[in-house]
C-alpha cells in the first residue's frame, strides 16, 4: 500500500533539500581552493620581491663597498681657494652619498678634509671632490699613494687646465661644457674597508658622477673585472642643457690607473 504524503505549501521536500546542499558544498571548497591559491601566490611574489631588493641591494652595496651596519665616512672637499667653504653642488653630492648608505644600512659620519687625517680604518671611505686649488688635499694624497697612472695639470690659462692625463691621453676641461670625474675603488694596506673616491674636474661633476652611478651600477658593474678595485673615467656633457645629468660612462681606466706611469 502505498502513502501519499502530502507537503504543506511553501515548505521545501527533503530530498530536494538535500539536493540544494550537495550542490552547495562543491562552490564552496573551490571558493576555498582559490582562496588558498590566492595566499599562496601572493606569499611566493611577496618572498620573490623581498628576494629581489635584497639581492639588488646587495649588489649595490658590493659595489660601493658599503656594509650594513657600519658607518661610512664621507670626506668632503672646499670650494677652490676657499678653504671653510663647500661648493652648493659638493653638498648635493655629499646628500646623494648618505642617502646611498641610509638605504643600505649605513650610518654616515662626516669630516672635513682640513682636518681629517689618518687611515679610514673600519669605515668605508667617500672622498668627495679634486685636489686642485685646495679644494680636498686628501684625495691628492690617494692619488699619489694608489693611483700613480694619473695625473692632472694644474689650472691655467690654456686649453689643458685642470686636464686629466691616463696613458698619456688628456681629457680637457670644458668648463660648464663638457668635464670629467675620476671614480676610484681600493683599499689601502692601513684599512679593512675600500675607498671610493669621487676626484671631478668641477662640484658639478662630482655630483654628475654620483648621480650616474647610483642609477647604473649594475650596467656599470658588468664591464668590470672585479668591483673591489676599480677606476672609471665619467664624461659630462651638454652641461647647459641637461646639468648634472648628462654623464656616462667614458672607459675604464683601471689598468693604467693604478700601473706605475
């Protein structure tokens, strides 16, 4: 015999229930698998771009020499012939450094090249500015010590004032046209940490060069023997219309920098 059942109306039969909620269950644990998945992919990229800017960090830091944790010594130089006096562009220069090391986990002391004497020791070494006209007699005295293959004719009134001469070749100085920085890497006997000089034939090219390099160590790294000694020649050019940011990368004159003339 069979029992008719009769649903009241508006109520929903078991069976369909039952149905709806078997549907239901698949939706939702592929709402959790993307979840999940979403997690998962967002943590990879996370660690992916954290390992990333380390290891741009990193090589940057092997670059200039600098190392997390421990200060930096920024030497900074004189306008020419004016010896309690910075050049603006010597400023900006000595900023664009203690941002570098800022990122790179340094802290930045700072000493005047009148004053400073003695090895650079523990610290790593930004000595900002040329020798000529007093304006850092330090890095004169890193030329002489470390860097024999260059040499640099004093100011004058002919077209090879304040040249550059490597090998034999001169680069002039064109004033507010086109100019010159020597970029130098190397650590003296008397110190653990290197010395990165920055030696321009004006304040507008020290900071050209540090400006240039922050933004193109990586390229500049890849021509490079070894970054742990190393000299560059950096030309400046159309000055009047570009400033400072107009430099690239005229050669490396590592060999015949530091080779005996």
């Amino acid at each position: 015999m069979v029992e008719d059942h009769h649903w009241e109306q508006g109520r929903t039969p078991p069976e369909v229930t039952a149905c709806r909620g078997e549907a239901i269950v698949p939706i939702i644990v592929n709402v959790l698998v993307g979840l999940v998945t979403s997690l998962i992919g967002g943590a990879c990229v996370w660690l992916w771009e954290r390992g990333q800017r380390s290891r741009t960090l990193r090589r940057k830091a092997d670059f200039f020499g600098v190392v997390s944790g421990e200060p930096c010594l920024i030497v900074i130089g004189n306008k020419r012939n004016l010896p309690n006096a910075t050049a603006g562009m010597d400023v900006r220069a000595l900023i664009e450094v203690a941002a570098l090391a800022s990122q790179l986990g340094s802290d930045v002391v700072m000493e005047s090249s009148n004053e400073f004497r003695g090895s650079n020791d523990a610290r790593t070494e930004f000595c900002i500015a040329g020798p000529l006209g007093g304006a850092n007699t330090r890095t004169g005295g890193h030329l002489a010590a470390h860097l024999p293959g260059v040499a640099i004719l004093p100011y004058g009134e002919g077209s090879e004032s304040a040249a550059f001469v490597v090998d034999g070749q001169r680069c002039l100085f064109e004033h507010n046209s086109q100019e010159y920085t020597l970029v130098a890497k190397f650590t003296p006997a008397t110190a653990i940490r290197p010395v990165f000089l920055v030696c321009g034939q004006s304040s507008l090219a020290n900071q050209a060069a540090i400006h240039f390099l922050k933004r193109n160590y990586r390229n500049v790294a890849r021509f490079l023997d070894s970054v742990e000694r190393f000299c560059l020649l950096i030309k400046v050019s159309d000055i009047p219309t570009y400033g400072f940011q107009a430099a690239v990368l005229e050669r490396d004159i590592t060999r015949e920098a530091f080779a005996s003339p």
